[in-house]
C-alpha cells in the first residue's frame, strides 16, 4: 500500500491527536515525506523541499504539544506554499527562467503569519510560469498531472497546491486567484479553494495596490480545515490598502446555518459564458440533489455588463505594472503567455482604462442588486473536464472559439470583477470520471455567511457517494508513466537553491 494512513488524516484530526498525545509532530512529518516520495513523483505538485529546517520544526512543535504549550492553531502542520509567494530561506522561482535561483529573506505576510501559528513550510507547490494561465507547467519544474489522471491538466496557477491536497502529500495549502487560479485547480482535483473578499487576507505584494482583482487565499480539502487556515492568516497590512483593520476572531465561530433556512440562487454559465454540455448537465445534477433541503433554489439572470472586456483591461494592466520593463529588457525569458498580456496592455488607451474601471463598478452594484435576499449564487466553476496538460488551453468549448488563451476561465473570472467572496466545492466526478467542482460566490464582505453556506452545502453532498468529495486511485498513480519534466528547460542550478531542491526518496 503506498498511501500512508497519517497522510489522509483532515488538519483537525493531525491536531486532535497532538493534543491526545497519540501522534507527534515528528512522526507526522516523517510519514508526510514517506507519502511524498511514494507519489509526488508521478503529479510533480511539490517543488523546492526544506526538509532539514521542517525536521528542526517538527521537532520543536513536538516538545511544545508534550508540555501542552502549542503556539498557535496550526502548531506542527506542515503546509505547501505556491511557488508565487516568497518563503524565507527557500527557493521561490515563479516557474520563471529569471527566478530559478531566487532564495528570498524574507516571507510574504501571508506566509509569516501561517509559520507564527505554528505551520511548518515543507514544500513549494508548482504554478505555470508567473500563474498566467490555467495550466500548471513551466520550464523550470515542468508540469503538474491531476492526481486523478497525470496525463490531465490540474488547472493553475495554484494547481500545486490543488494536487497536493488531492492526494495527501500535505493537510493544507497556500493559493492566490486573480481570474480563478485558486478555484479552478481546486475543483479539477476535487478539494476546497476559497477566494476571499479582497479586504481579507493582506496582499502587500500585488503590483497595483489599488486593483482589487488579485487576492490570497487557503486550499484544504474540508471548510472546516480551511476556516482553520483563514484563521490563522486573514488580517490587515499597511502595504496593502485593500486590507482592512478587523476583528482578529472574525472566522473563529462560524453561525451554523440549517440546510433548510438556505436561500440559493443558481447560473448555468454566468451570463452566457460558453460551457460544455456534459459540464451543465452534471450541474443541473447536483441542483437536483440539493434542491429538497434547501429553502429556496432559483435562476439569477448573472449577465452583469460586458464581464470578459472589463476583466481583460484591468488585467492587463496589472500585467504591464509587473512585467512591462522586464519583458522589453529581457524577452527571452518570459514565455508566450506573458507577452501576450503585456502587449494586449500596451494596446490600451487611458480611456480603456477608465472605462474598465466604471464598469466594473456598475458590474458590482448590478451583482449586489442580483444577490440581495439569497445566502449565495451557485455555478459551475470548469466549464469543461480536464484536458491533456500538453495543451495550453481549451480553444473552443461547445462550438465557441476561445479568442485568448485564459477566455475559458469566464465562470471564475467574471466573479472576481465583484471583488466579493468565492468558494468551491468538490462535488463528485463529472461523466469524464474527472472531479467537479459546484462554485458558490458570496455578497461582498459576506465572507463568514459565505463559508457558512459552504458548510452546510459540503454536508449536504457528503451524504451520497456521488455527490461527496472524490478521492485519487493513489496506488495507481505509483504506476503512470506520464513524463511531466519533460519541458524543463532551465532547472534550478546553483549552491543558493541546492538545499532546497532535496526531495523526499522512496526507502
């Protein structure tokens, strides 16, 4: 058997047996990174490994839990962080050419405040090249395979961290999303992503402090484990003028909410986003199976505005803030993707950009005037099963062309222009035999009635095997033989990484 029986245990459990004294911090770690050498192999979710730095964490953790002295919630949890945020001491590459080597000082806050309470940083988790695009490959660690079949796509750019939750390599880990990149790899592979309101988790690192269209967020493969993360990491910073002042324990009750008090809203195709028909149909299912327990389930008309020009402007400037310099300084070391945005950026005038500005206002008051009176407003969150990862992206989707390569992403994205909650839920498999993931999108700040909908939804579909959370044939991944280092071009090299690019071996 290569699953290690340590490795399926939910955050919770890891915690409840620390406190019970009947599982250490040490020997978690240990059996983690048996698991991982079994199986990271054939997903490649983990990158850059810190594992003598885990081992002196784990063993500190252990000592604390023995004396009945945790430091924080997440005391002896290790964690996966997307290799877009920067961990002190180890490797963060951005799947960039440039940043192959790049060993930061210091942590993302995000970061900081997951090891003040108690998360031990075992491993970074694989993006595709500077997270644009929703296919998780680059040519310094290659790509991602969906633990569910490694000759599929896991979705990006937290797609990582997506498989690695998926197939128990870690108990928790760390996302972003600015089009979807949290909530796209979270339902293809069958786990929670939770995008945050953008006053939530402080982001003092997004290239334009203003834009509200990038955010930080929590993976876990339960809400009640990624509450748990939340809490542990929302707060203010005075580097990100989004963030905003809260009550620490904001998270740390949620209300229960009765199945039966919910009131839902539902779209197909979030205003006439293209969507394959097996993907509706697997929709209109799970509508079926929630629709008896629930107070109020009814079609919400979501055609908010001109949704996907909107989203291209205010992305693409963020694109050009970023990377506009580099990309005329330095050209061969970025890929397509990455120019591509920069110079659809280039192609905009000052008057695009204001337009796109006072439509994504009126977007947000039409989606306020859309959501009054419901709990949330359920979609799908992949408008088609995973394809090969050896294809950048879906190019046509039920007859329609996709005319840039992120347009597939039109259910995520168009919700991120209202800068409110999002969360999805893994919610059995789709006639592919593929997990499908239900999207629920929240009033803005409504974050804590959002995750509790959540819960109560995750409950509700927990009880029928084909609505629960979907589980990997793990031992057969043992078996793939699906090559995904093949793109790696320029791998990490020099002493400054080499400590951290030890992976766990199989014994």
């Amino acid at each position: 058997m290569t699953a290690h029986p340590l490795a399926a245990l939910t955050a919770h459990q890891m915690l409840a047996a620390f406190a019970q004294g009947t599982l250490t911090p040490s020997t978690l770690l240990e059996a983690l990174l048996m698991h991982i050498a079994a199986i990271n192999p054939a997903i490649n979710a983990l990158t850059a490994f810190d594992i003598d730095a885990a081992r002196d964490e784990a063993a500190l953790s252990t000592q604390r839990w023995a004396k009945g002295q945790p430091k924080g919630l997440l005391d002896g949890l290790p964690i996966g962080v997307k290799d877009l945020q920067e961990t002190k001491g180890l490797l963060t590459t951005y799947g960039n050419p440039r940043s192959r080597n790049h060993v930061p000082a210091q942590d993302l806050p995000m970061v900081a405040r997951l090891r003040a309470a108690g998360a031990i940083v075992l491993a970074k988790t694989n993006v595709p090249e500077l997270g644009a695009g929703g296919n998780t490959r680059n040519p310094v660690w290659g790509a991602t395979g969906n633990p569910f079949n490694p000759a599929l796509i896991v979705g990006g750019s937290s797609g990582g961290s997506a498989a690695a939750l998926a197939a128990d390599l870690v108990p928790l880990a760390t996302g972003s999303d600015t089009g979807g990149s949290l909530r796209l790899p979270a339902a293809l592979c069958g786990i929670v992503g939770y995008r945050p309101s953008v006053d939530v988790i402080a982001h003092p690192t997004r290239p334009l402090g203003w834009s509200a269209i990038s955010v930080l967020g929590p993976m876990a493969r339960t809400v009640d484990d990624l509450v748990l993360m939340l809490r542990a990491c929302h707060g203010f910073d005075p580097g990100d003028p989004l963030s905003a002042p809260s009550d620490p324990a904001r998270f740390d009750a949620l209300p229960p909410r009765d199945p039966g008090t919910l009131r839902l809203g539902y779209s197909e195709d979030f205003g006439g986003a293209p969507v394959d028909p097996q993907i509706r149909a697997t929709f209109r299912a799970r509508l079926a199976a929630l629709k008896p327990d629930v107070a109020e389930l009814r079609p919400v008309d979501l055609n908010l505005g001109d949704m996907d020009r909107a989203f291209d402007i205010l992305r693409a400037e963020s694109f050009v803030a970023a990377f506009g310099t580099a990309t005329q300084t330095d050209p061969d070391n970025f890929g397509l993707h990455i120019h591509a945005n920069v110079q659809l950026g280039l192609g905009f005038t000052l008057a695009d950009r204001a337009w796109a500005h006072a439509e994504q206002t009126r977007i947000l008051r039409q989606f306020n005037a859309r959501i009054a009176g419901l709990d949330a407003i359920l979609l799908p969150t992949a408008p088609v099963s995973p394809f090969p990862w050896t294809q950048s992206h879906a190019t046509q989707i039920d007859g329609q062309d996709m005319d840039i390569y992120y347009r597939w992403l039109a259910l995520t994205y168009r919700g991120s222009l209202t800068g409110g909650p999002a969360i999805t839920l893994p919610s059995g498999l789709d006639p592919e035999g593929m997990p499908f993931g239900l999207q629920l999108l929240g009033p803005v700040r409504g974050d804590a009635g959002l995750l509790a909908c959540a819960r109560s939804i995750e409950a509700l579909l927990a009880r029928d095997p084909a609505t629960a959370r979907p589980r990997p044939d793990l031992d057969a991944l043992t078996r793939s033989t699906v090559d995904l280092r093949a793109i790696v071009t320029h791998p990490p090299q020099n002493d400054a990484a080499s400590a951290a690019l030890s992976a766990p071996t199989a014994v």
